[in-house]
C-alpha cells in the first residue's frame, strides 16, 4: 500500500486530506509540527510527503532543506496560503516536485498525488469501478452505461467515483462539496444539486435517488 505523510498544523485541512485519500486506498500518517515530520522521515519510508509551508516551529521550507539535504528524494507537495511567485520559486528551489495553494479542491489535490507517486508497471492498479450497469473508467475518466459511453467533466467523475466507493450509501451534500469542491465550499451552495441533475442525465434519472433531509444515494 502506498505511504503518504502529510505535514500539516490545521486540523481541518489535515482531515480533509487524510479522509479523502484514505478513502482512495492510500495510507495515511498525519503531523502537525516539521520536527515531528523530519523524525518520522527518518525513522520510516514514505511514497509522498504533503508538506504545509507555513508550520509552528521548523517551517516548510526547513524540513525540505534538511529532507534534500540529507539525501531523500522522496516527492514533496508543498502546501501554502502564501500564493506568490517569490513562494513557489522558494518551494522549487528548495527541492519540491509540486506546489498548491489554499483552498484547493480534492479533485485537484488527487490529480497531483496520482502524478507524482511512481507506480510499478506490473501493479494490479484498480483501472475501473463498477456498480450495476455503471461502469467508470478511471484511466479514460469515461462512464460506461449499458454499452453507452459518456464524457464525463473533472467534477462529474469525482462525484461518481465518490458515489461508486459507496454504493447503496446515503451521502450528505456536505460530504459531497467536502470532497468534490474542496475544504473551503460554501456549505450553503446549491451546486450539489445541479450535478446530481448532470449525473443523472447521463446514469439514468433511476440511479441517484435523493434521501429527503439526508442526501444521495447510488441505487
């Protein structure tokens, strides 16, 4: 299983990663301080580092000096709300592979973990997810219905594929904006609603139904 620490001082954020990878089959260790991120490193191997810049005490930027300078190359993500040019240079400069700024989406988030974890050739790698006569192609991100193939956009798959984790499940709207549009959604938005209708045309309008006063479910 892959080995993923993220290194992160906000709980929110951090649950936010961790639940939404987890729930993709990676193995997660969170912590909330660089020195607690540097010990781990060097006591444990890792497959991806999540790295918040702006920590207490050591910062991002000190760990990926002592990380690189130590000999590791092991992938780094570096996290930060500090959007700026001078911060993504320093981030590169000091030895991160990708960079992201706050907020982000989970989509967007997974997209880049997916990139930069190295996954050998000969890996039984799950290639589709199947439900019925639901069939989601996480290669081609193209949905398979009753023979009838469809594209999907980057924020359709995510949600079918987060409904397609858990068949027969209710998902609440919160969960589903937690994971589709990222930590910081509007938890009063309708969106929600408009991709169930998106879905639905291209499922059949029998495959989501709406639990009332709870969610969605994929029947």
């Amino acid at each position: 299983m892959t080995n993923i620490l993220v290194v992160e001082d906000a709980v929110r954020i951090a649950s936010f990663i961790v639940k939404g990878l987890q729930a993709h089959g990676y193995s997660l260790t969170h912590v909330e301080s660089g020195e607690e991120a540097l010990r781990l490193l060097q006591a444990a191997q890792f497959d991806l580092v999540i790295l918040d810049i702006g920590l207490p005490g050591i910062d991002g930027f000190e760990v990926l000096e002592q990380l690189r300078g130590s000999g590791n190359d092991v992938p780094v993500i570096v996290l930060t709300a500090k959007d700026s040019v001078d911060n993504t240079v320093a981030s590169f400069e000091g030895g991160a592979d990708d960079y992201m700024s706050k907020p982000f989406s989970f989509e967007e988030l997974l997209a880049r973990v997916r990139r930069r974890i190295k996954i050998p050739t000969d890996s039984n790698q799950e290639t589709s997810l199947t439900h019925g006569n639901i069939e989601l192609d996480l290669r081609t991100r193209r949905v398979h219905v009753d023979g009838k193939s469809h594209d999907l956009t980057a924020r359709e798959f995510t949600m079918l594929e987060f409904f397609l984790r858990h068949p027969g499940q209710v998902l609440a709207r919160e969960q589903i904006l937690s994971r589709v549009w990222g930590f910081d959604h509007d938890p009063g938005s309708n969106v929600v609603d408009v991709y169930i209708r998106y879905l639905r045309q291209k499922l059949g309008n029998d495959s989501i139904s709406t639990v009332r006063g709870m969610g969605y479910r994929l029947d």
